[in-house]
C-alpha cells in the first residue's frame, strides 16, 4: 500500500528550473549601498594619493626636462641635459658617497647597538620599563629639535663636547665637531644613532617577545648556551624584524634632510650635504628647479628601486603565504 505522506508529496508540483541553470541573484537596494560605502571611503583616498603623490611627481619629472629659475614660462626644454649635468656633478657624486656610507654605518652599527640594547632590557632587570622609556624616548623629540639641542653639544669652545674631549685627552676634537670635513659625517652619524635607535630597539623588543619561551626552554635542554641559543634560535625567528629595521634605516638614511640642515646646512663646503638638501639647495637657494627636479626624481627612483628589490629578494619569504589569492590569510 503507497504511503499516503510520500504520494502527497509527489503529487505536489515542482518550481520549474531554466534550462540554463539558476538565474543569477539579482543585486538589491543593499548591495548598491554597499559599493557606496566602498566608494565614500575609497574616493577621497584615492583623490589625495592623486594630488599628493602621483600629480607631484609627475610635476618633477616634466620640470627637470626644462632649464627653469621657478618664475615665468617653461619654455627652454633641455631634455636629458639636467640628468647628464647631473652624474658629472662633484657635489652630486659626492651626495651619493655619504648617503651609502651612512647606511654603512647605519645597518653595521646603529641596528646591532640597538639589538644588543634589546637583547639586554627584554632580561629581567629592575627598573627596565624606565630604561626602555629613557631610549626610546630621543624618538618622540623631532629632527629641528634634536638638531638644536646637538647643535648646542657640539658648539665650538663652550659646548659640552668640547669640555668632554679636552677632560679625556681628546684636544684635537674640540671645535672641530661640524666645522672639520672629516669629523662632520662622523659627528651627524652619532646624533642619528641618538635619535633612531630607540625606535628600532622597540622594534627589536617586541619580535624578542614575540619568541615562545618553550623553544628557548627546548635548546636549554638540548644542551644549547647562551650563544648557542641566540644564534641559532633567537636571531632566526627574529629575522623578520631584522629586515623591516635594516629596510626602514635605509629609506631614512637616502632621504635624510631635516637633521642636517639645521645643524650644517650641508658644509663645511659641502661635506655633509646629503641628496635631499641639495636638491632644496638648488630649488630654493640658486632657483634652478630644473636641475632640482631632476635630483628630486633620482632620488625618487633610488628610493623605488631599492624598495622593489628588497621587497622581491629579502621580503619575499616573510610576505609569502602573508595574502592568498583568495583575499584571506
């Protein structure tokens, strides 16, 4: 005998299907109001990326094509002439020699003072959270006031450079701080030291924290010291942070401007001058803005080049699997 429930049920008609499968779901009044959301927060994006960005370096590269003072027409097109002007340039040379001993220095010197900094309060040490406010503290002040300040250090008889290097024997320093050639590199490299290696031993504490503390129990257990244990466990799983810190003092080191100017304005003759202050030099002091663009765009260029290389060739193992192309993690 059929059952009743079962009979009833076929015998109810089915909603027809097209034959070329279900029609797509047809995009509401909320879906509208969800691109709008999109769009009222994308388009001011977008338009400030576009007048703050690309419209300024487009201007760059246009007006280093030209022979211009600033004032008047664009009308003595040059073409490539800035450019080749540009890389016979003693001073300009010059700038590029600092800004590559500067990152010398900056990435032998000032990350790993920072890293042993960090290494050092990540211990349980009394009054740590004090000290870690004392040095990070330098990064809050900003470049002008910074430079004041040192400006003040390093000044020629009076300064308290000057009364350290003549109580430590070092009476062939004093005055010659930022008036010498040879020592005004040197000198700027320790205020910058001063300035950034908080921020980067910040960085270095919070990957230090980031390490489970079972994986440096597990390489005690097995045997490991100290050293053992910070070369072969600590210093791999902090190599991510490393290449964030060496790839942000780099950047900083090739666009270092607001510093120097106010404590050399890039002399003595020119012995401090980094690339950014010569190209304010040349648009704003000798009213050559062609030329200055054409710095502008070379330095541009370094700064893009560099970033695309260390992105494809040292960042690439950290970013990879960071976004899949499904948009997820």
């Amino acid at each position: 005998m059929p059952d009743p429930v079962s009979t009833l049920t076929e015998s109810r008609p089915r909603p027809a299907v097209p034959a070329g499968g279900p029609a797509p779901a047809r995009q509401g009044p909320r879906g509208l109001r969800s691109w709008a959301s999109v769009a009222w927060f994308l388009v001011p994006a977008l338009v400030l990326f576009l007048v703050f960005v690309l419209a300024p370096i487009g201007v760059a590269v246009y007006t280093g094509l030209f022979k211009w003072g600033g004032a008047g027409p664009m009308d003595e097109f040059v073409g490539l002439e800035n450019y080749t002007r540009l890389f016979h340039d003693r001073v300009f040379l010059g700038d590029l020699e600092r800004g590559l001993y500067l990152i010398v220095l900056s990435v032998t010197v000032q990350l790993p003072f920072a890293l042993f900094t960090a290494v050092l309060l990540n211990q349980r040490l009394r009054g740590r959270a004090f000290y870690r406010m004392l040095f990070f503290a330098p990064y809050v002040l900003s470049e002008v006031v910074t430079a004041v300040l040192f400006t003040m250090v390093f000044l020629p008889g009076t300064g308290m450079a000057d009364h350290l290097a003549g109580a430590l024997g070092l009476e062939g320093l004093r005055g010659k701080w930022l008036a010498d050639p040879s020592t005004v590199v040197p000198t700027l490299f320790v205020v910058m030291t001063w300035k950034y290696f908080g921020f980067h031993m910040m960085l270095f504490l919070a990957g230090l924290q980031s390490i489970p503390d079972e994986v440096l129990e597990a390489a005690s257990i097995d045997g490991a010291g100290v050293w053992q244990r910070f070369r072969h466990v600590t210093l791999p799983l902090l190599g991510p942070t490393i290449r964030i810190s060496v790839f942000l003092s780099v950047i900083g080191a090739i666009q270092l401007f607001d510093l120097v100017w106010v404590m050399t304005a890039g002399g003595p003759n020119h012995s401090s001058e980094t690339m950014a202050i010569s190209m304010f030099q040349f648009g704003f002091k000798r009213y050559q803005v062609g030329y200055a663009g054409a710095i502008s765009v070379v330095l541009f260029m370094i700064s893009v080049v560099f970033s695309l290389f260390y992105q494809r060739y040292v960042l690439r193992r950290d970013l990879s699997g960071a976004i899949t192309p499904g948009g997820g993690r």
